[in-house]
C-alpha cells in the first residue's frame, strides 16, 4: 500500500494502531466506506445487449468493483482462513478508497470544478492522482476478473465511461486496457488464474496461501508501477509535502508487498487508520504537523525516512528487504520488523540494516 497501495495501493499499509479521534476515518460498521451503497449484484449495473456500462467516477460504483470482486472470489480463498469472507487480502484496495474520499483526495485538486466537494460529493475526479492511481487497482483488476470468468458468465462485456474533467486518455475496456497495458492486464489475469488453480491444487493451505498472496501484490505492485508513471503530471495540481506524501506511499509499497501481507479488513483497519485524513498543504512538515494526530504525523515521517534513505542508497535498502524476504518464515519476520518499524515510536531505524543482513544470511 498501497500502498500497499502501493498502496495502495496500497494499496500501502504503513500506520500506527490507533489514535485520536481526528485519525483517518476508513470504516462504516467495520466495513469500507459507504460499502453498503454499493451494488452487490452484477445485474444492477446498467447492461444492454449484454454490455454492462459502468461510471467509475462515481464513488458509489467504484465501489462496486470491488464489492464485485470480493464476493465473486471469496470462493477461492479458503486457505486464507476458516472465514473466507473476513480472510480476503483484497479488502484493503477498498478501504484504500474509503480513505481516500474521506481524506478529500478523490475531489477536483484545481477547484475548477465542484467535483468531489460536498454538493457533489459522490463525484471522483479525473483530475485526482489519488483517483488516477487508484483507476488501475480498480478498473483493471475488475476488468481482468471479467475475462477469467471469475466474474460473470464469461461472455459479458464492459463498456467503463470517461471523466467528465478530464483529458487523460483512460483506457475504456478490456480489449483498450490489454492494447494500452498489456504486462498490466496480464499481471491481474495471472492473479485471478492462479487464485482459481491454487484453490484446488494438491498443496497444503500455507502453500496456497503465500502463493495467492505473491501473485496479487505482484499485480498490485505492476498496478502502481503503470500509474505513477500514467499519472505523473496530475501531481502538478499538489502541494509540495502531499507530493512528497504521494510518493512515499508509492514507495512504501515495496515494502509491504515483499512481505505477501495478507490484507484483511481487520487489518487493514490497524496499519490505515493514522495515514493522513487530509490533503497536505504548503508549510506541513512531520511530525510537527498540529492539526494531525502524533500518529499521523509519525506515519509521515516514517514514510519520508524509508523513501530519502531508499533514494540516498540509490535503491539498497527496498533490494534488501526484498531479498530477505526469500521464504514464508522470513516474510512472517518481515511483518513483524515492519510493525515495529512503522508502529513503535521507540523503534531505533538504526537497526534496520542489521536486521536485515541477519535476515538474508538465512536465505
């Protein structure tokens, strides 16, 4: 997460436990954002001649995308727990986008629309590089779903609308999105094909476990790669401290998506809730930022020490991680060493390094 997100993604997932309650609101009822207005059945989307026409850049039905997936893959997670429903890693790409509108960072960063702003509330803009980020972990993977038959009866076809406040040429349906991004396309198709194949195979449920979750960072990480290069010149539209944000988030990704996390919603929850609940503005600087919580703001400073050290070391410290994480007992270690990282104010970051060299010797 993301970011992660990366994060976000991230599909990305680096935060404190808890914290005041000006935190980052990600949950209604222990569930995404407003989850319950989502439609859980394909055949509320508006369909002719068997061509469904989604708008993703309507809250609501962006959403949907992913109450969509979640339920048609359930089905297919039973190694990650006796709760298959409570146990799906996808959970995070939703409340990922929870937070984002909550946080205001799905609204028009150029004030020349309404777009996102309380009398149009549901509305997300094209002109968001948090929307235009999360337009690939959304409509691609959503879009792969349907070609590998995991949604729908596999003849269907989606026709995906346009933002109205925009230019960027978003890709529109399968066969556009696999043209323009066909290693994109190809990652996510990977993930659900592999999710079907593994449920069955002759493995033990660790096994299947690590794998499904491998394959879907390895996707969601892709995702995040496509993105921040598509969407780059929308972060023109920001402050300086929420680009630099931004872009740790994106980075920060590699390191929870080398750990295989298993994103459920619980937690999910525990690593989001202290991300920042409101777009960066000139002059924040962590973690002396006042109107944001100690949590918050430790959040934003661990983000900035991982991303300047990674960029000092010219990228030594993300090929690290990564390589000590070359087993399912090192990668359980490495959620560990990422919790104290990120959730323990205590935590010496001096020790990182060795950690991590004691780690790869086991390799």
């Amino acid at each position: 997460m993301h970011v992660l997100g990366m994060l976000s993604g991230l599909l990305v997932l680096l935060a404190a436990c808890s914290g005041p309650a000006h935190s980052a609101i990600i949950t209604e009822n222990n569930l995404p954002i407003l989850w319950a207005e989502a439609s859980s059945q394909l055949s509320d989307l508006p369909q002719q001649d068997n061509i469904v026409t989604i708008n993703p850049w309507n809250y609501q039905q962006r959403m949907t995308l992913y109450r969509l997936q979640l339920a048609a893959s359930d089905q297919y997670m039973g190694s990650m727990g006796p709760n298959t429903t409570e146990g799906n890693p996808l959970w995070s790409l939703p409340l990922q986008l929870g937070w984002k509108l909550r946080s205001g960072r799905l609204l028009d960063p150029t004030s020349a629309t309404t777009c996102g702003q309380e009398s149009d509330s549901m509305c997300i803009s094209g002109q968001s590089w948090w929307a235009c980020v999360n337009y690939y972990l959304s409509v691609i993977p959503f879009l792969a779903a349907v070609q590998k038959g995991v949604i729908g009866d596999g003849q269907l076809q989606v026709q995906i609308q346009t933002p109205s406040d925009a230019v960027q040429d978003y890709c529109t349906s399968y066969t556009d999105c696999s043209t323009k991004f066909p290693d994109l396309m190809a990652k996510w198709e990977a993930f659900y094909q592999g999710m079907k194949d593994l449920s069955v195979a002759a493995i033990t449920d660790v096994e299947k476990k690590d794998q499904i979750l491998g394959l879907m960072w390895a996707a969601q990480q892709f995702s995040l790669q496509t993105a921040s290069s598509t969407c780059q010149e929308k972060l023109e539209h920001y402050s300086y401290p929420e680009k630099a944000f931004a872009e740790s988030w994106l980075s920060s990704a590699d390191f929870v998506a080398a750990t295989h996390f298993q994103s459920t919603v619980e937690r999910s929850v525990v690593f989001m809730t202290p991300l920042p609940s409101r777009v960066l503005r000139e002059g924040d600087q962590a973690p002396n930022i006042q109107d944001l919580s100690p949590e918050e703001n430790h959040t934003l400073s661990i983000f900035n020490w991982m991303r300047n050290m990674n960029s000092v070391l010219g990228g030594t410290l993300v090929r690290m991680w990564r390589h000590a994480m070359c087993s399912q007992k090192a990668r359980e270690q490495g959620q560990t060493l990422l919790q104290d990282l990120t959730l323990n104010p205590k935590f010496a970051l001096t020790t990182v390094f060795s950690i991590l060299s004691e780690m790869s010797t086991n390799c």
